[in-house]
C-alpha cells in the first residue's frame, strides 16, 4: 500500500510558487521552499520528483489561478465591449496596489539561465500567444470599426505594451503602470487618456 499524502498539494504548490516568484528558479533554494511549504526534502521529492517538479507544478498553478482569471472576460464566448479597457485598467490597478511587485513569473523565468530550456521556451510561447489571442478578442469586441489589418495591429501593440508593464513592474512600476495607460490610450477611438494619474505612482504587484 502506498504512504498516504497528508497535505494540500495545492497549498503547498501556491507555497513554492510565491518563492519562485520573488527569487527566480535559480534564487530559490530548497532549504526556502522547505520553509515556505512546511515539507522536508523527502516529502517535496516524493510529491513531486524534483525542484523542477515542483517549479513546474507551480508555473501551471500561476497560470491557472493568476493569469487566466483575469483574461477569463476576454476568452467568453461573447466578449463584451467593455472587456479590454475593463482588462487593463484592473490590470493597472493591481500593479498600483502594492509597494513592490515580483513582476511576471513566467517573463522572470524567460529571461534568467532557465530561459533557455526548451520546455520553458514552448511554455513562455504558449503564454505570450494565449495573451494575444484573448487581447485580440478584446480589440474585435471593443473596436468594431477596425480592418481587419488595424486589429491586427492593434493586438500587437496592446500584447507589447502588456508583455512591457511586466518586464518593468519589478524595477520600475511608474513606467509600468505608464505602459498600460499608453495601451488604454490605443486602445480608445478617440485616443482619450485615462482619467488616472500616470505620474508620481509608486506601484506594484500583479
């Protein structure tokens, strides 16, 4: 008979997660994920088979729980006018919300040692297009008026800008949170700037 597990792999992953997070795959040692998750080497390997195993499991994890319920209004099956500008202005206010932001897990992993590994590749390529496609979903229901070209282009720059306020909110979060109001002014058919504040915000985390 095999040992019983006798915790919550899904706490434990959430756990791992916020460590990798803040300190890269490379930064976060396993004494640091012991401590986070309350398990000892054994129990961590056993679950899940190594340090990457559980890195893995937390990157599914990030995606399900972090970057999916907040494109889910872009992926309906009818995307409501609203649902982009509703996108990026939530999205700005979670980066304005907190002092200090670990930034975006999967760009943090893209661009450290990691970066290169082939099945970090697909799945930062898998991710990238996943933010495209539910962007574009946004810009069709937001701007019927468009070609299809103008979209096109649209979506690219929108995907830039969002892929950009990740890259910076780590370092600088006044310039992330300014690419967004920079996507909320392309995104709007009378170029109209948001009614926030761009200047002087101390911002931060996703």
């Amino acid at each position: 008979m095999g040992r019983q597990q006798g915790f919550d792999t899904s706490a434990v992953v959430r756990s791992a997660r916020a460590v990798f997070w803040e300190h890269g795959y490379d930064g976060a040692s396993v004494p640091a994920l012991e401590r986070a998750t309350g398990l000892g080497r054994s129990s961590l390997y056993h679950a899940f088979g190594s340090k990457r195993g559980l890195f893995d499991a937390a990157v599914t994890s990030y995606l399900d729980e972090v970057v999916r319920p907040r494109l889910q209004p872009l992926r309906a099956a009818a995307v409501a006018p609203t649902a982009l500008a509703g996108y990026l202005t939530g999205l700005r206010a979670a980066l304005a919300a907190a002092p200090r932001t670990p930034g975006c897990l999967l760009l943090n992993t893209a661009t450290s040692p990691l970066g290169g590994d082939d099945a970090v590749a697909a799945t930062v390529g898998a991710y990238r297009a996943e933010l495209a496609s539910a962007l574009a979903a946004g810009v069709r229901a937001a701007r019927p008026d468009l070609d299809a070209a103008a979209a096109r282009h649209l979506t690219e720059t929108l995907t830039g800008l969002v892929l950009a306020a990740f890259a910076l909110a780590r370092t600088d979060p006044a310039a992330a949170t300014g690419c967004l109001d920079t996507a909320l002014v392309a995104c709007s058919p009378l170029g109209l700037p948001p009614a926030h504040p761009t200047r002087g915000t101390r911002s931060a985390s996703r």
